[in-house]
C-alpha cells in the first residue's frame, strides 16, 4: 500500500517576529522563536548529551526575519542574528505537540483494593533484556505491584531478581535486610507484632523507590503481607473531602529516623524529611504517597489548621486500616513482592512467637528513576511504546 502524500506546508511568520506557523491540510502548529533555536537541527540533539550551547547566548530581542518552505519539505528560516536554520518539516511537525505545550498524559494507574489479582511472574521464564522483562517492569509502574514465584532457596535470588529492576540502594538498615524473628528485636520488623500498611524510609528526602520482599522462609501461622493503593486512599479522599485532600497535599509533616547506636544490620542515624502525605504534580495528579504512621515526628503546624489537618490524616490512616482496601497476601519459600514503594504501602498481620520457625525475609530497595529508565529502555528496544513516556515521579520532599 502506498503512503498517503504528505501536506504541502506553507509558512507564516507572526507579526511580531516572535514564532513561525505552518500549515498544510488539516495539519497547523505554532512554533516560538526561542524554541526554534533550541531545537535547530544546526545542534546536537536535545537527548545527544552533547550539547554546549545555552540560551544565554542568544539576543533578547531575538527575531524571525524570513520563514519559507522549499520543496514543501523544509522548513527554512533567516534569523535577526544572522544565523540560517533549516528543518525537515515532518520532522518538526513530530514534535508539534511539545511545541504547542501538550504534554504527554501519564499512563493511568491500575487502582487496587481487597479484590485484587495480582499479576505473577516466573522467576525462571524473565530473562533480562526480554519482553517478559519489560512486562514485568511495565506491571510494577502501571500497577503498583507483582509477585514473583519459584525464587531459587538462596539468599543471591534475591540478588538475582533486585538486578533486572537496577542497582540495590543502601539505606540505613544496609544493603539487603535480613529481617528474621529476634527475640529482642530492635526494630519491629524483627518482632512478630503485625505492623499497619507504610511507606518505607519516610524521613528520607528520596524514599525507597520500588521494594523486593523475597521470602526465604514464611512464618508457621500468620504473617500475611498487607498491601494498599495509596492512589486509591487519594482518589477516595479527593471526592468525599477535597478540603482534606487539599491540606495533604499542600501541608509538609516531619518524618524522623534517630537511632542513637549502630546495631547488627544498621548504623546510627538522625534523619528528618518534611513532604506531603500526597504528592501531586502542577495538573493536580496523584504522583506518590508517603505515609507511616510510626515514622512521623512532633507536628509543627499553624494553629489555625492544626485541627482540621489531624482529621484529614486520620481520613487518610482510616482508609489505609479499612479492610475493603487491603489486599491480603501471605508469601511462601521462595516467592517475593515487588511494590512500588512510593505508592503501594505494605504492613503484616502478626503471626505470634515464631523464633524457633525464623521466619526469614530479605528486603531491599531499587531507585526510582533506575526502573523507570530501564523500563523505558525496554520499551525502546522491543517497540513497545513511546520511548519518552512519562511515569509518576513519586513522593516529593518539602
């Protein structure tokens, strides 16, 4: 089948100077001057890592003296400055929607509550590099979580599988927490108490981006894994109380990690970050939950909202505790979760005295922006989708 022909394009220069129109059949866009000269094809490309040219360069004054198309195929346009730019006009016309100030929608997130079927991957059938591996990292950003099965019995699986995500991040329990039923335990992880749904590592200014929970051995009774949609709490919030979600999402609350002693797995520490409950980008979207109940300081907020700021956390930690929004998951031998920290909270039901069984989980954490960028790879590599494509950029610090 032969392609249709491309329009002819004509070009118009505004009347100030100040950008280029083309047009041609059912197709027109509006360029600006100043982004015209930053993506002139005279540069190294905008993604080349090359460039050494700056704005800072250019006149204030800059303008457009002459825009014509040869040959219905370039885009040729004189500038005040001398300088003669040429483009290839389906080249610049890809890139209208950038131009026009449209920017790409995120893909929609897939809500979950306690209904919810978990995708499942096979350990063996994800090699890196394949379409299973771009699969498995598409679930986790659309989805928010994934389960993994028949992990080999060894403490590398679970190096094994944190490398197809990036590299293991070190926090202060280390590199990969062994958490493993202590009779004294110093933190609670280490106890058999149950624990409610949180985000980890609150009170850094970049939480953990995705977290692996590899379950080397289950506990003998209890000890099921809980997981909740932060977006879904969010989104229930924003319809039933806007002025709550107004003030998670504006109001900053300290979270603090001060351990005085270096323990077994972790060294000490003070740690303090102020962020939102909820994260949203300028267009009012959901980016990134931070919530933990246990890992939030002294609240130092004005007087004036201090009352209805505590009933809107409390709005937001009943919708994390209600049953309707839990998943309720228990891992066995060699299964682990994959969840999107930033998003996703996970918590446990408590599973009584269980040292003699050692309960073992080993838990590490990849960067955000590692899976992300990976995955986006991915999908350059397999024809997938869109090699720029936006995801949500998480908890931001305040």
């Amino acid at each position: 089948m032969t392609a249709p022909p491309s329009p002819t394009f004509t070009a118009e220069v505004s009347s100030d100077a100040h950008s280029v129109s083309l047009v041609g059949g059912k197709r027109s866009a509006t360029f600006n001057r100043f982004w015209l000269r930053d993506v002139c094809p005279s540069l190294p490309a905008k993604q080349s890592g090359l460039r050494t040219f700056s704005v800072a360069t250019l006149p204030r004054d800059l303008a457009v003296r002459t825009a014509t198309v040869d040959g219905g195929t370039k885009l040729v346009i004189g500038w005040s400055d001398g300088h003669r730019s040429t483009f290839d006009v389906d080249e610049l016309m890809a890139l209208a929607d950038a131009g026009q100030g449209h920017r790409h929608a995120l893909p929609p997130p897939r809500r979950f509550d306690a209904t919810h079927r978990p995708a499942r991957f096979d350990a063996a059938g994800i090699e890196p590099g394949s379409v299973a591996h771009h699969d498995l990292l598409d679930t986790v950003a659309t989805q928010g979580m994934a389960l993994i099965d028949n992990l080999d019995d060894s403490n590398d699986a679970t190096e094994d599988l944190a490398r197809l995500f990036g590299h293991i991040r070190h926090t202060d329990f280390g590199r990969i927490f062994n958490i493993v039923t202590e009779p004294e335990a110093w933190t609670l992880s280490q106890s058999s108490v149950g624990q409610d749904p949180h985000s980890d590592d609150p009170y850094r200014y970049t939480p953990s981006g995705f977290t692996i929970l590899h379950c080397r051995r289950a506990a003998t009774g209890g000890g099921e894994s809980i997981l909740v949609d932060g977006f879904k709490v969010a989104d229930d919030i924003r319809r039933s109380d806007p002025e709550a979600f107004n003030l998670l999402t504006s109001v900053s609350i300290p979270y603090v990690r001060h351990r005085t002693t270096a323990v077994d797995q972790g060294e000490d520490v003070h740690m303090i970050a102020y962020a939102p409950v909820i994260s949203i980008n300028t267009a009012g979207e959901v980016m990134g939950i931070r919530f933990h109940e246990r890992s939030t300081g002294v609240f130092d907020l004005d007087p004036a909202i201090v009352d209805r700021y505590y009933l809107a956390f409390r709005a937001f930690a009943a919708g994390v505790r209600s049953p309707t929004n839990q998943f309720v998951h228990k891992l066995t031998d060699g299964q682990a979760i994959v969840v999107d920290n930033q998003r996703v909270l996970h918590g446990r039901t408590d599973f009584g005295a269980d040292v003699e069984g050692r309960r073992h989980m080993r838990l590490c954490s990849i960067d955000r922006d590692q899976v992300h960028s990976r995955l986006r790879r991915l999908k350059e590599v397999h024809g997938l989708g869109p090699i720029d494509q936006r995801l949500h950029s998480g908890s931001i610090s305040a």
